[in-house]
C-alpha cells in the first residue's frame, strides 16, 4: 500500500534540500530568460538611485554639450519659437564664450548681437563693464593675431550697448 512508498523513498530530504535543482521545473532556456529579467530589474533600481542621488548619471552629457545647448538656446530665440523661453544658465554660457569664435562661430555671433539688443538691466552693464575691460587688455597686449578676432567681436559689443 501507501505506507511502502513512503518507505522506500526518502520524501523530506528531496524536498527540503536547498540545492540549484529545487526548481527542476525550470528549463535551461527559462532559467536564461528569468535571470535576464532580474538583471533589467537591478539595472533599473541602480538607474532609480543614481536619479534620486542627484541624476549623476544625467549630468556628464550635459556639461560636454552646453555649446549645444546654448547655441539651440539662440536658435529657438532668433526663430521666435512658441516654447523659447529665456533661461539663465544659456544666456550666462553665451555672454561668457561669445567672443570666442571656436565656442561661438561666426554665423552664430550676428544673431547674438540682435540676442544682446534686448539685454537688460545688471546683464547689460556687465557685459559693458567686461567688453571695456578686455578692451583695455587688447590695447595693452597689441596685435595678438587671435586676440584681434576677439577685439572686432568685443568692438561690436561695446558699439551696440554702450
């Protein structure tokens, strides 16, 4: 009867032991599926905490394309697009590298002098006080070949503001 097979059999030990053959009614090809599935999940949890720890993962692009950023920035301004809106980080980028020619090209700079048309208040009289400023340094320096580049971009400047 029941009783033999019980006997015959040691139940308890198969079922209670912890082994990689607990589960044998998982296939090999299951097995790979269900560990590809546990790994998208961590990688998830892993993205999920570095956003929360202040989007570290986010950042690094960011800071290589702010040229991008700041000239797509002019763009959407020169082209009165319906979502430009004025942000601060772009306008300070522009007004930091505009007398750069490798950071801002020239195609670039006619549209940031009509940009700078509309500069106001603290914005405008720094940008002034910074374009007499390297005015000064040009006129100190002489004819640097790159500087003089810079100094018809800073004359520009200085003859639309001031």
């Amino acid at each position: 009867g029941p009783q033999d097979a019980s006997t015959c059999f040691p139940l308890g030990e198969a079922v209670l032991r912890p082994g990689p053959d607990a589960e044998p009614e998982l296939s090999p090809e299951e097995q790979r599926v269900l560990e590809r599935k546990l790994k998208k999940e961590r990688k998830k949890e892993e993205r999920q905490r570095l956003r929360e720890a202040g989007l570290v993962a986010q950042h690094l692009p960011a800071r290589r394309s702010g040229a991008e950023l700041a000239l797509d920035y002019l763009c959407g301004w020169a082209q009165k697009h319906k979502n430009w809106r004025f942000q601060k980080t772009r306008q300070t980028w522009l007004l930091l590298h505009m007398y750069d020619s490798d950071k801002v090209p020239d195609e670039h700079f006619s549209t940031l002098l009509a940009y700078l048309e509309g500069l106001q208040g603290r914005a405008r009289e720094l940008t002034v006080q910074k374009a007499e400023a390297l005015m000064r340094e040009l006129d100190k320096e002489g004819s640097d070949p790159p500087l003089l580049g810079r100094a018809q971009r800073i004359r520009q400047v200085l003859q639309l503001l001031s």
